[in-house]
C-alpha cells in the first residue's frame, strides 16, 4: 500500500524515527562533468524532521518495499529524478539503530536530468563532493558520510 510506512516508530534505545518500516534514501554521484565529482544533495524544509540541514533524498519505506525501491521512489519524489537516470550500485550502506534502519542506496547519475524542488525541499544541488561538509548537514548523513564516500571511491 502507497505510503502506509509514513509514521513515527521508537528504536530499542527509545529514539524516534520517521518509517515504520524503516527508512532509505538515495546518495548519487555525478562523474560525467570535468573536474570533481558532485553529488546530489537536499536542503531539508524546516517543518520537516530535522528541517533546515542537508542530506539526501529519502524517507520512509513502505511495506512491500525493499530499500533501492523506497529510495528510487522518494528521490523522484522530491526531486523528479528518474529511476532510469541512475545507476544503482550493490553496495548499500544500513545504519542500525536496533529495531529501525535507514538504508542509503548508493547511485551514479547515467543521463542528463532536471530537477524539481518539492514541497519537502529548500533547494536541491550537485555539491562538490569536498564541499559537502561546509552544509549544515542531517545528523544521520553527516555520521555516515566518510563511508559513503569511500564506498562511491571519492576519499580526498
């Protein structure tokens, strides 16, 4: 059923967490431009958890999603972005947070898109991957960051 992970669940420790079925998102990369690469990021709206900062595109998985559904689902939601402009890597990163998840499925962009700025969304951007941690970033990206980075192959 569309939708029906929207919601708020506790974690072992007692944490809330948006997706009762847990969560993912989607981190791309763009490598076709020259210099360095870029990846998408989202300025959260502030009535939003954790509004205001950066992060991926993502939310809540629904129950008869896997993560690389939920999260394909969620980019082009708030951003227009289409499956078919990304490649999904097999790599996807799973924070646990005991009895809750956010996966980040790993992608690179393999075609030319425009992007739309949603109701969940500031401003959305192709960052330069050396500039992504000068953003106020979500505390959950901002912790999982320097993994996916070396998981897209973009350590500095």
């Amino acid at each position: 059923m569309l939708h029906d992970g929207n919601g708020w669940v506790e974690d072992h420790q007692g944490r809330r967490h948006w997706g009762r079925f847990g969560a993912a998102g989607l981190l791309v990369v763009d490598r076709r431009g020259p210099g360095t690469p870029v990846v998408l990021l989202q300025h959260r709206a502030t009535w939003t958890a954790d509004g205001g900062t950066w992060g991926i595109p993502g939310g809540a998985r629904d129950s008869h999603e896997d993560a690389v559904a939920a999260a394909l689902r969620e980019a082009h939601e708030e951003t227009g972005l289409p499956a078919d402009a990304v490649h999904v890597h097999d790599d996807p990163l799973v924070d646990d947070r005991g009895g809750w998840s956010y996966t980040t499925v790993l992608g690179t962009l393999v075609a030319d898109v425009t992007l739309v700025v949603e109701a969940e969304s500031e401003a959305l951007g192709w960052v330069p991957v050396d500039e992504v941690e000068q953003r106020l970033l979500h505390p959950g990206f901002a912790r999982t960051w320097p993994v996916l980075r070396a998981r897209l192959g973009l350590s500095g």
